[in-house]
C-alpha cells in the first residue's frame, strides 16, 4: 500500500499491476501511473469501491471489484497524449 499525501487530501493506492518498467496503481480514489519523475499520475478518477485486483494487459488496465463486477481504463490515449509532449 502506498499514502501520498498532497495538502489535506489523502490517496490511498492498494494494488498495482507491472508492465515492463511502468507501475500502474489503483485505489477508491482512482486509476494512476508512476511517471518518469517518481510521481503517481492520474488516469482516471472514476473508479468503484472496492477493489480487488489489478490486471495489465493489450494497453488496457483491468480493475475487478467486489461487488460491482470489472471494467477496464484504455490505456491507448494516455499513451497518445503523454507522447504529444
């Protein structure tokens, strides 16, 4: 589990997925990525409660859920717009 805390708001990140030298994380707070600079981007705030695991796979991060099944954040136009620059 990793808290970063910013201010006074907290983020919590308590599952996290590898692939190649990227870390990606997820917590109730959302979807995120270790930049180059050892800081947790954020992907996507939208996000169940619950998380269960954590999966990588086709640029594509899969979330299970306890009860609100899976789904899956695209990964493809993060990488497009993080290349942009």
């Amino acid at each position: 589990m990793v808290v970063d805390v910013t201010g006074l708001t907290g983020r919590v990140i308590n599952r996290f997925a590898v692939d190649g030298t990227t870390v990606y994380g997820v917590g109730d707070s959302g979807a995120y990525r270790l930049d180059a600079h050892s800081k947790w981007e954020l992907l996507s705030s939208e996000v169940p409660s619950g998380i269960e695991s954590l999966v990588m796979s086709n640029d594509r991060l899969y979330v299970g859920t306890q009860d609100r099944g899976m789904f899956h954040i695209s990964l493809e136009a993060q990488i497009d717009i993080a290349n942009a620059f």
